[in-house]
C-alpha cells in the first residue's frame, strides 16, 4: 500500500532543461511524496536527494482536496533542513541517509486551508468521515528569484498497523514468552531448583512468632493501584501468607489505600482460608480501606502499629515517602519485618529499618516460591535464564560500545547497528 | 456458575492482556482509542470502587463506635470529617477555589469604563462570562453549519470606583446565579494587595479545609520523615564490616558534596579543580558517584525488575497465575 501510494517524480529531463532555459530551476532529484510510515494517518513524507540550490531555497509543501485546487500551505521550509537520518528510527525501519532532504507534515491543524488532514471525529458519532484524497505538490524557491513547481500528486495519509521500530522489541518479548513456556514444561516433568530466598524462608518465621505471641500480622500491598504489577505480585504473595496465617490460626490485618485492591485481597484471602481448610477463622473486615490520602493512610497505620504492636509486618509491592515512615514505626515495635519492592528508591530505607527485604524481581518472584506450584516455579526459571540472556548482551554491548567510541577500527556505524538493536523506540 | 467465575474472567484477562500488548506496536487510532478507552473504563470502576472503599471505613468504625471499645471518640470523629467534607464539597461544587477570571470556560470581557465629560475616569466594571455547557453540547450534536454564539451567563462582576484624582475608592464584587440571582455581593478591602486583580478565586469552604485542616497534617507527617531517616541513617552508617564503612564513606562524600560550603572549602581552600586534566570539583565526585555506580546499581535492579513484570504479566494473560480470581484452580 505504501508503495502504491508512493509517487516518484522524475520530472522529465527534457522539460527541466527548457525550463532551466526559461530562468526556472532544475528540479530537485528523487523527490517522493509518500505516506508517512508508522503512524496514524495523520503524515505525509516529503523526500529529495539534496541539491547544488538547497542553501539559497525554500521549500514549500502545498495540498488541496482537488488536483485543481485551491491550495493551501502545508509546510514551508528552508533547503537546507533536516535530513533523513535525523529521525531517530532504526536501520531496519528506516533508510538513515544523510544526503536525503527530509520535510514531515505531521499535524493535523499544519494545514492553512479551510479542511485539517485527518477529518475530525464526531462527537455524536464517534466515527470520523471518510479520508478525502489529498493532492500535493511541492514549490522550490531561491533567494534570486529562481522557481520550480512539482506536478501534483495524490497521496493519502493512512494508519499504519504495525510500528516496523519496535519490531525488536516485539521479537524479544516472543523470545521471553517462549523461555518461560519452554521451562514451564520442563517444570511440569521434573521438579526446578529454584535458588533460596532468605526473606521468603523467613515468612514461616514470622508467622509462627505471631501465634507464639498472640499478636497480629500486618500486610500492606503498597500504594499503588491494581494496574500495577508490583500490587499484583504484592496480592498474591499475600495469597500464600494468608493460608500460613490461616493455618496457624493468627489474626492477619490487611490495612488498603486503594479500594480495588481491598476487593480483590478479600476474595484472595477468603480462598487462602479455604483451601487451609479454616474457612471459619476468615474474617471479613481482615481486609479494610484506610484512605488514599497517602500520608493519612501511614499516620493510621502507625497508629494501629503502635497500639497493637504486631509480631509481624509485611510490606510488599510499590511504596514512596510513605516507606520509611511505616518501617520505622513497624521496627520500634519490635515486629519481624520483611520488605519487598520494585521501588529502588525505597530499598535503602527498607534494607535498614527491615529484617529481610526483597529486592526487585525477588517480588515478582515470592508468590511462585512460597506457592511451590511446578508452573510457577518454571516461569521462575525463565525469568533466570532471561536473565542470564540480558548479562551476556550487556557484555556483548560493553566490549562493542568501547570498541565504537575507540574509533580506530572503523567500527561505529557497525556499533550504533547493533546498539539501534536494543533500543526501544 | 463455575464458568463464569472460573473460564470467563480468564477469558476476559486473556483478550484484554493479548490485545493492550498488541497497542503498544499499532500504531493507528485504533490502537490509540483502546488504550484511552480501557484507562476510561478503569477510572469509572474506581469511582464505583471508592463506594466500597468508603462502606469498609464506615463499617470498621461504625462497630468501634457501636462497641464503645476504647478509642472510640476518634472513629466517631471520623464521621464528624466525613460529613463536613463531603458536605462542603457538595456546597463548593468540588471547586477548591471560587471561580477565577482565566479558567478553562469563563472569558473575561474587556472592561466597561464610566468616564466624566473630561474623560476622567469614575468607574471600571470588569466581569466574567461563562458558557452554558448544555447549550454547547447540543449544538455540536445539531453540528448546525453556522451554530450560533454560545449562550453565556455572568459569573462575577469587579466594579472599581475612583476618585477624581485617580484614587480607587470603592471595589465591589458580585457574585451571579445561573439564572441572574446576586449569589454574593461584598466590598473588597482595597488596602489589600491584589485587591483590583479581576475576580481572583478565593478559598471555598472545601478549599479552606483542605488548605488548612488537610495540608497541615500532611505536611507534619511529610516533616516526621526527616527525623526518620536521621534515625535511619544512623543505623546504616555504623563501620562495622568494611562494606558499611564504605556505605559510609560514600554516603559522607555525598552528603557533604551536596552542601555549597564543602564546594568553596575543597576548591578556594584547598585550591582542587584539576586532577591530571580532569574537572575535580566536589560537585563532579558526587556526581560520579550518583551517575556511574549508583546508577549501575539502580539499572541492574531494573532489569530484574522488567523480566519479573513481563513474567508477571504473561502468567496472568496465560492464565498460569489466577490466585488473584480469589484462590487457586
């Protein structure tokens, strides 16, 4: 489709000579009109080999709705402008030539005439109007009067359905997917070792030093969202948590900042009861919302903390300001405590006020290793051997990228290839 | 029953998860619409959640209260907050501040001026309109080629009196209904700095509270933080290994770089900018040390961190994790 609507315009070699005979300009070579790719229907690209003129000229792109006219101004600028390798798109999306003029019509309200490029959607409907065709020509202009008029073409922006940039990164996730299914099989025929986790073996610990002691274990999922994937991971470690608690017939209070979070750590906990076959010890109000106010919910869990003085306090999932000021509270009343998040600007504050802390991906890790499912454990050693992947193209990208910046072998554009490979774009 | 607590929400994840990852590389408005729409979709849900939310609250201190259990005072006090927000929220229409001259629909109209033969200015009305939003909306829905102007209604009024020497003597400032009623009529103290500015939001009821019953608290338990990490720090920073003393050392360096003063010692005093043709300023140490090792650190936690959320992710589109249905198969 996008060749079909691309359109060369080689403007016959003999009327550029007349014409260069009549005080016009040759006209500029290669020059192509195309739909920009990529996006969603809202450019067009406006290419030209760069000419001898370029310095002294303008530029101007036009559009109409009809190949008559009237025309509007699009685009104006200077010859001597960007090029094609400033888009910062990969080599394999993109032809990076520095000897490519380059003119992008991207907006929507850049046109001056009387219709914006893409029809505006209706409000009442939702849909927008059909695209209309679109007739571009292009003016070049020099600064002593000379002037060349392309022929008009017609070329309609159109959506684009796959992003060819980010092809890489839609390549990796396929290679991660098939990782983690490959040793999803695997686990299913024989059992994983799985390396030891301290602040997870400690969770026993924990539990069992509040039966011993008559005193609540406390659980906070974070204050992020459902949406997020550190609360996710935090909603099911509290699955496995809750069946010990539940097991060991200990009061467990789950304090929420988000009410949807509360929802489903109700259901989650409720089950966790059952399935430890103490249905009659599940508590309803176990699970409650404090408020979303994120320094009102640490002042009232400090204050239930104080009172209360639990034996044990979980903090797993995504925290800000608020980490230090509950961790510290939890460990001045002498609780066990075990962190664990993806905030790496709260690990400090948890290494220190905590006994265990788990870190980064030990939290997305938690739930399979507490639960001991062979499913489970497989994706964990997926995500190792992922690991282990990203490590070794890291050295890969460290040798090459010293190599590049040396410069005596001639390897930079080899370099910034490879580097293009692991960007996201 | 079972499949539509079981299969159908897996169902639901598995189409929703699959086609959110598949946005990301479409770029058309298709793609783009979904995203929008499915984050729509989340903030109605939220608003339905925050009612669950709320029932939680009132029913964990509804029982304190019921109870008598000790303490109880405070959750009734919590009742007592919740009613007086709500409540001025109703009446302030959520609005923290009265209406302003420039916000996003109101349009301030060029002042009207009263002037004496001489031209001597007396009096100077400066108003805001707003437009009617029903009357907007219908229009579009009309899609009318020529629509016609919006209907608006005033929504304050300004009017400064002077003297003939220039002095301001009076400012007056009304308040309108929908309908034209005077809402609130009232005299500005002209002493005041800014009193000629047009029609600035003042506090509401629901702005006052939360600027002054609100902000404090939070402020105070924000201010708690600094003792914290004192403590905190304090803790950390003990030499006992040579790792903490290097933890030490480093966060020493930090510390100290961060404050002016160290900056002019190590640079007038002792007279360090250079070593062997680099820049050695206390500033460039620490930002070595925040750029280079702590930000190495940070990158490799992030890694971790990715993998797990693409995995996270995967399980739950796959429907390999589904503990947060509520439990397990």
């Amino acid at each position: 489709m996008r060749l079909a609507a691309t359109l060369l315009i080689l403007a016959a070699c003999a009327a550029a000579a007349s014409a260069q005979e009549s005080g016009a300009l040759a006209p500029p070579l290669d020059l192509r009109i195309e739909d920009s790719g990529e996006d969603n229907g809202v450019g067009i690209d406006v290419t030209w080999r760069r000419m001898e003129y370029d310095a002294k000229a303008t530029y101007t792109v036009l559009v109409a709705l009809a190949k008559d006219g009237p025309w509007h101004e699009a685009a104006k600028e200077p010859g001597a402008g960007g090029v094609k390798a400033d888009e910062p798109l990969p080599w394999w999306a993109w032809s990076s030539d520095l000897d490519t003029r380059l003119i992008r019509v991207t907006k929507r309200d850049s046109l001056a005439g009387p219709q914006p490029l893409l029809p505006e959607e209706n409000p009442a409907t939702k849909f927008r109007a059909k695209t209309p065709e679109y007739w571009w020509k292009v003016v070049v202009a020099t600064e002593d009067g000379l002037r060349w008029e392309s022929q008009p073409v017609q070329v309609t922006p159109t959506g684009n359905f796959f992003a060819w940039s980010k092809l890489n990164t839609f390549l990796y996730m396929g290679a991660f997917t098939g990782i983690l299914v490959v040793y999803i099989g695997v686990a299913r025929k024989r059992t994983l070792w799985i390396r030891r986790i301290a602040g997870l073996d400690a969770v026993d610990e924990a539990v069992g030093r509040a039966t011993e002691m008559g005193k609540p274990v406390y659980y906070m999922t974070g204050r992020d969202t459902i949406t997020t994937v550190s609360t996710v991971a935090a909603t099911l470690i509290l699955g496995e948590i809750a069946k010990k608690v539940a097991a060991y017939d200990t009061q467990l209070k789950v304090p929420h900042t988000d009410a949807i979070v509360m929802a489903v750590c109700q259901e989650i906990t409720r089950e966790a009861y059952i399935s430890a076959g103490r249905p009659d010890a599940f508590r309803e109000d176990s699970n409650f919302f404090v408020t979303d106010d994120q320094f009102g919910y640490t002042a009232a869990v400090d204050g239930m903390m104080v009172r209360e003085k639990p034996a044990a306090c979980f903090y797993m999932g995504y925290y800000y300001a608020e980490s230090l000021l509950l961790a510290e509270t939890g460990a001045s009343t002498g609780a066990i405590q075990i962190a664990g998040t993806d905030a790496d600007a709260q690990l400090p504050f948890f290494f220190t006020a905590c006994d265990y802390t788990l870190i980064g991906e030990e939290l997305y890790a938690a739930g399979a290793y507490l639960s001991k499912e062979p499913v489970l454990v497989g994706t964990l050693r997926g995500q190792d051997i992922g690991k282990a992947v990203l490590l070794f193209m890291i050295l890969i990208g460290a040798v090459l990228t010293t190599l590049g910046q040396w410069g005596g072998l001639g390897m930079s554009s080899f370099v910034r290839s490879v580097v293009e490979l692991f960007k996201a774009y | 029953m079972i499949f539509l607590k079981r299969q159908f929400p897996l169902l639901i994840c598995f189409a929703i998860g699959v086609a959110m990852a598949l946005q990301y590389y479409v770029p058309t408005t298709l793609g783009q619409k979904l995203a929008s729409q499915t984050s729509d979709w989340y903030i109605i849900i939220t608003i339905f959640a925050s009612f669950l939310g709320f029932g939680s609250v009132a029913s964990v201190h509804w029982r304190k209260v019921n109870a008598r259990r000790p303490g109880w005072g405070y959750s009734a006090l919590v009742f007592v907050g919740i009613v007086l927000m709500l409540g001025a929220g109703i009446i302030s229409e959520g609005k923290p501040t009265t209406e302003r001259a420039h916000d996003e629909q109101g349009t301030e109209l060029p002042p009207v001026d009263e002037r004496d033969a001489s031209g001597v200015l007396l009096k100077r009305t400066i108003a805001t309109e707003r437009i009617i939003p029903d009357l907007v909306s219908k229009e579009i829905v009309e899609e009318t080629a020529a629509p016609p102007p919006p209907k608006t209604f005033k929504v304050l009024e300004l009017v400064i009196e002077y003297a003939p020497d220039g002095r301001v003597t009076k400012a007056t400032e009304t308040k309108y209904s929908r309908s034209g009623a005077v809402l609130l009529k009232r005299d500005r103290d002209i002493s005041k700095e800014g009193a000629l500015l047009p029609l600035e939001g003042e506090p509401t009821s629901f702005g006052w509270m939360y600027q002054n019953m609100l902000n404090p608290l939070q402020s105070t338990m924000f201010a708690m933080l600094g003792f914290y990490i004192a403590s905190a720090a304090f803790r950390s920073f003990r030499a006992k290994s040579f790792h903490s003393g290097l933890l030490l050392v480093t966060a020493l360096v930090v510390l100290i770089g961060n404050v002016p003063f160290t900056n002019h010692i190590w640079s007038e005093w002792f007279g360090i900018h250079h070593l062997r043709g680099v820049r050695l300023e206390m500033p460039d140490i620490v930002g070595w040390l925040m750029n280079t090792p702590n930000t190495a650190a940070r990158r490799g936690v992030g890694f971790g961190v990715a993998l797990g959320i693409i995995a996270t992710s995967l399980k739950i589109i796959f429907g390999i994790e589904r503990a947060y249905l509520g439990g397990g198969d």
